[in-house]
C-alpha cells in the first residue's frame, strides 16, 4: 500500500531530523530540505501529499513556499510552523487571509478578469491605487489582495472607513493624539497611519473625508509624515496608500467638495469594479463559491427556475447582496434542492420596470448588439458636447464604464482634442487605466 509522503522544509537541522524521525515512526514516508528552494526542488522531482514548512527562512520564507506550492499542485496541503509569539502569529494570519483575498475573487467576465490581471501587475510596486465601485462590489477584497501580493504582504493591513467614523473623531483615527488634546483624550494614542507602518493603509469611501483632512492626507502622501492631534512633532511613517470611493470625484471636484490635487495624488492607477449587473458571467461561480463558503451541503443543487432569477435579478446591493440572498436561502432551504421560494420575495418577485421606448428601428435581416452600442455611445457623446460625464448620466452608467466601451469601440473625440471633459480634469499619461 502507497504510503503518504510528507515534505518538511526548515533551515533548523535538529528540528527537521525530530519531525522527519517522529513521522516516519508514524509510517509516513519522509522528504526533508533545507530551504524553501530545495524543497520546492524535491517537489517538482518527486512529489509529496503534504508540504510542513517554517514561516521564517533565509531567502524563501514559508509563505511564499505555501504559494508556488498551489501553483504547482493545488491539491497538496501545506502546513506553516512559527516558533513566535503572538504578534508574529498575528501578522502570519493576516498575510494568510491577504492570499486568500485574491482567491475570493471570482473573474469569469472579460472586466474581472482584466482587474485581476491589473491587482497581480500592480501589487508589486508602491504606486498608490484609487478603486472604484458601488456599495458591495468587493472594494475592500480588491485592497486586500494588492497588500497580500506585495512586498508589504508581511505587514499590517489597517482600513478605515472614513464615512462610519464622525468626522470630529476621524483626525485623531487617522493621525493619533496627545493627551489633553482634546477632552477626553487621557492618554496619548497612535493613529491609523502609525499603526500601518510597513504595511498598507486602506482608505475607504474616502470621498466622504472633510476638506481640511484632505489636506493632511496629501501631505502624508507627499511628505511621509503624520502630526498627531494636539502635537507639533512630525513623525515619519512608510506606509502604501489604497483608497476607494462609490462617488463621482470628478463631479465632486466641480462642486468643491473633493480636493483636485489629492484626486491626481490619490488617482495614479485607478481599478473600477463593475457592478454584479454587468459582469452577470460570474453569477453562477459565486453562487457556487457563496455556498461553499456558508457551509452547504455537498449534494445541494439549484433548481433551474431559482438560478434563472438569480442571473436575471439586477443586484442593487451588487457581490454583498448576492451573499446575504444565499445565505437567508439556506437558512429556509428544506430540501436537497434550493428552490426559487428558498429564495428573498424581492428576487422571485423582480421590480417590473418600464423601459423607454427606443428610437431604434428593428430591421428584418437583424442587426448587431456591438453595433448599436456603440452608435448610442456616439449618439450620446454627440449630444452632450463630448462630455463624458453627462453623457454617461444619460446612459445611467459610470464615467468610467463609459471610458472603457469607448475604448472597446476604438471611440474617440473629433480631432482628437482629448480624452477629458471640458471644465472637468483629465486624465494623466496613464489614461483612465483597465476600467469597466
């Protein structure tokens, strides 16, 4: 009988030769390497069922080893070993829980798939990221995964949502207090900023953030310094700035709401999820990843009808909205099968909505989907002066869902003047970037 091979990689000899002895008495049989290299070396030669591998190595550490491992066989389990305390433990989980991120992110459609082709491209560097997207399209998960595949993947990962946290307690949030700073404040307190030192700070909804510490944000981003609340000492901080909004910044610029310098600052490679109505290819894999995650049972099918509403509902509430439905249908599930009445009433019984009569004509021959898309697009740029924010209104679509069908059509402005609105900013070299 085959027995079960194990790979132990550590650059401690005793401890390899203890856990190699200890499980070979057990029946296994047993590989060793003395380096993340080497053992990945032995794998490609040979095999293994489970990989045993320390965290902390010179050269390959154990989680990169956990990663090539999956690339080579994701079927092989791999088990990290840390002789650290909390802090390191902590520091491991959460680098574990930024890899996975990037395997939460389901890319069936042509959008995902080029924003996870952007995430791998442009996590390795320290350029900041703007991403954009409605409520419950998986912002925070984008962020994740450009910290978990960088190389501040080891450090913290702190996010802030500047719109749930009071705008008179955001500073101190942010940048930390001194004691007496304010009333209260009893005891000297380090910020956000702070706390993600060597790591990646996330900045969500950020354009909820008040003027004033949007000054103080670009001036972090510029200078690398913090200045708590109530102090004048200017700490330093080396930190990766993720941000993301659901809001029109371009629009909020013209209404003086949003700071125009920390838009450019902040907007250096800009990611836009589209929304689950417009990426409805990967409906049926998050179904499918949703109820893995929620624990259901193996054998569970879904009924065609149920599935049919689920790819043809609109998802206000987008990836999230998509989860909770599951999740209450499982709860109310009876059977082997998920049933449409397992389902929310708002899904089996969609809005009906009146669609306007279009000023198309439906020729006898037929007539081609790509084709009258883009004469809408021109249509609408035509009658908006080529001002890609209104005529994007018009469609009922983002400015940046309208950049990137513009650039799917090959579309461009009459003479080329320009990508950008009149009286709005334009874009920088880099263009709007992979948006949807």
């Amino acid at each position: 009988m085959r027995r079960t091979k194990i790979l132990i990689i550590d650059d401690d000899e005793s401890l390899r030769r203890v856990l190699e002895y200890n499980l070979a008495q057990e029946g296994y049989a047993v590989l060793t390497a003395a380096s993340g290299e080497q053992g990945l070396d032995h794998l490609r030669k040979e095999g293994a069922d489970l990989v045993v591998t320390d965290v902390r190595m010179a050269g390959m550490d154990g989680l990169r080893v956990m990663e090539e491992v999956r690339k080579l066989d994701p079927s092989i389990q791999v088990i990290i070993l840390t002789a650290f305390g909390t802090i390191e433990n902590v520091v491991l989980r959460q680098a574990l829980k930024s890899r996975n991120d990037m395997e939460n992110i389901v890319a069936e459609s042509p959008g995902m798939r080029q924003i996870v082709e952007m995430i791998r491209r442009v996590a390795p560097t320290e350029t900041t990221v703007l991403i954009l997207g409605e409520s419950g399209t998986g912002k925070e998960l984008v962020a994740r995964a450009l910290h978990g595949l960088s190389p501040r993947g080891r450090g913290p990962f702190v996010a802030v949502n500047c719109a749930a946290i009071p705008e008179n307690l955001l500073e101190s949030e942010l940048f930390g207090h001194v004691r007496g700073a304010f009333t209260g404040a009893i005891r000297d307190r380090v910020g956000k900023f702070e706390a993600a030192d060597g790591g990646t700070i996330f900045l969500d909804e950020i354009g909820e953030m008040r003027l004033d510490l949007q000054v103080k944000i670009l001036r972090c981003l510029e200078e690398r310094v913090v200045e708590r609340v109530g102090d004048n000492q200017l700490i330093r901080v080396d930190v990766r700035v993720l941000a993301a909004t659901n809001k029109d910044l371009t629009k909020a610029i013209q209404t003086g709401e949003f700071r125009e310098e920390l838009y450019y600052r902040l907007n250096v490679v800009p990611l836009a999820i589209p929304p689950l109505r417009e990426r409805r290819e990967d409906i049926r894999a998050l179904t499918q990843h949703f109820l893995k995650i929620l624990g259901a049972p193996p054998r569970l099918t879904i009924a065609p009808d149920a599935f049919r509403a689920l790819e043809t509902y609109d998802w206000p509430g987008n990836v999230r909205e998509l989860e909770n439905a599951l999740e209450r249908a499982l709860i109310f599930q009876r059977a082997d099968t998920l049933a449409m009445t397992d389902l929310p009433e708002t899904i089996r019984v969609p809005r009906v909505r009146e669609s306007p009569a279009l000023p198309v004509s439906l020729p006898e021959a037929g007539l081609s989907l790509e084709e009258v898309e883009k004469e809408l697009i021109l249509r609408a740029l035509q009658k908006h002066d080529w001002n890609q924010s209104r005529a994007a209104r018009y469609l009922g679509i983002t400015r940046h869902t309208l950049l990137y069908r513009m650039d799917k059509h090959g579309i461009e402005r009459p003479g080329n003047r320009g990508a950008g609105d009149e009286g709005e900013p334009k874009p920088d070299a880099q263009g709007s970037g992979p948006t949807l």
